[in-house]
C-alpha cells in the first residue's frame, strides 16, 4: 500500500496559494490544509489569554500548553483549541497583525511541523503555506511555488478590501531566521499575475499528472 501522497504549494500573500489549493484538492479528491490558518489559531489563542506576543518565550510557552486537536471536516483539517474552531475569530485584523510575531518563534515553528506533518493520517494532502515544500514536507514529489508581480498582488488583497504592506511582508517571511520563505529544491515556479486561478490550477494539475504513475 502506497503512503499518502503530499502535494505542497508554497508561496507570496496573495499569489493565490489558498484558491489554488482548494481547487486541486477537490480535482484530486486530496484532503485541504491550511497551514496559515493554524499560525492564526495560535495568535488569536495568545490574544484571548492576553499572552504577549513579542514574548517569545510566553509564546512558545502558550504554544507547549494549549489544548489542541486535529480534524477533518468535508476534505479540509481543522485545528480546534479545547474542541473549538475559531474559524471567523482567525481572519480579524487584530489577529492577522498577530501572526508574524507568533510565527517567527522557533519553537512554534517546530510545533506547526510536528502538528501539520501528523495531517497525514488524513490520507493525500494538498498543503499551502510558506514552508512545506522546503521545511514540512521536503521529501515529497509535487512541490508547487506560486508568485505574482507586488502590483497584482497588492490588488487582489484590496479587491478582498484588506491594505497590507506585501513586500514589508514577504521582507519579513524570507528573512525569517528559521523556515524562511524561498522556492523550495525542486519547486515548480508559477507566476500566474496574468493567469486565472482555473489556469494556474490547471497548470498544477498537468504537472502532477505528468509525474509517472499518477492517473489523469
């Protein structure tokens, strides 16, 4: 019996890693992993408990403390805290402001691996982030890197009526000193600023069905 098979797709903000995702995961029947999602779960959790998040030692302490669990609800992994998903509390701007802070301690990063390597047992996985291909799963066969000029990124991020300085972002994230964002070894780079997300998506979905052994 074969293992799961992963299929990592990493990236700039809003170079449209999470449209992408959930298309090739529904086209595959794959299992959706938002692993930026668990990153706010733990910023909204540090907020609610009013840990200090440029702490980083009572981050990582919140972070070895929380009780967590992972789920699969209709083809997408959930992380729930203390049986809870805070689905809506996760994509406030207090909480998008958070992240960086929480995702830059080692120790959460560690943790995040540990936790999204263990979706596994979901069974085949469509993962998006900013480090599975080159940090969470690097072994795997089907690693994705999506980007778009600053220009049309900055707009799709305004058409989604959010005003986040990307490049500050993207800046931050590759100079991050563990799990940097970088293409992963062995990446296929797509810069889709002129695609749609149907022929970015139809673009991954030909590469990896071009892999051999892998069904049309």
């Amino acid at each position: 019996m074969n293992p799961p098979r992963v299929i990592a797709i990493d990236g700039t903000s809003a170079s449209g890693k999470s449209t992408n995702a959930k298309l090739v995961a529904k086209a595959l029947n794959y299992v959706y992993v938002d692993t930026g999602a668990m990153y706010r779960t733990l910023a909204w959790h540090c907020l609610k408990r009013k840990v200090d998040i440029h702490d980083a030692k009572a981050v990582a302490g919140a972070c070895r403390s929380w009780k967590t669990s992972l789920v699969c609800v209709e083809g997408q992994v959930r992380l729930l805290v203390d049986g809870y998903h805070p689905a809506l509390e996760i994509r406030t701007d207090e909480t998008s402001a958070a992240v960086p802070h929480v995702a830059a301690v080692p120790q959460v990063r560690a943790w995040m691996k540990k936790t999204q390597r263990a979706c596994i047992q979901f069974g085949n996985l469509v993962m998006e982030g900013r480090d599975i291909g080159s940090n969470v799963f690097p072994e795997t066969d089907f690693k994705f890197y999506l980007d778009a000029a600053l220009e049309e990124r900055s707009k799709r991020r305004a058409a989604e009526g959010i005003h986040e300085n990307l490049a500050a972002r993207d800046q931050r994230d590759s100079q991050r000193a563990v799990a940097p964002l970088m293409i992963p070894l062995g990446a296929t780079v797509i810069n889709n600023s002129r695609l749609t997300s149907a022929e970015t998506s139809k673009l991954i979905l030909e590469s990896i069905q071009a892999k051999p052994g892998i069904a049309p």
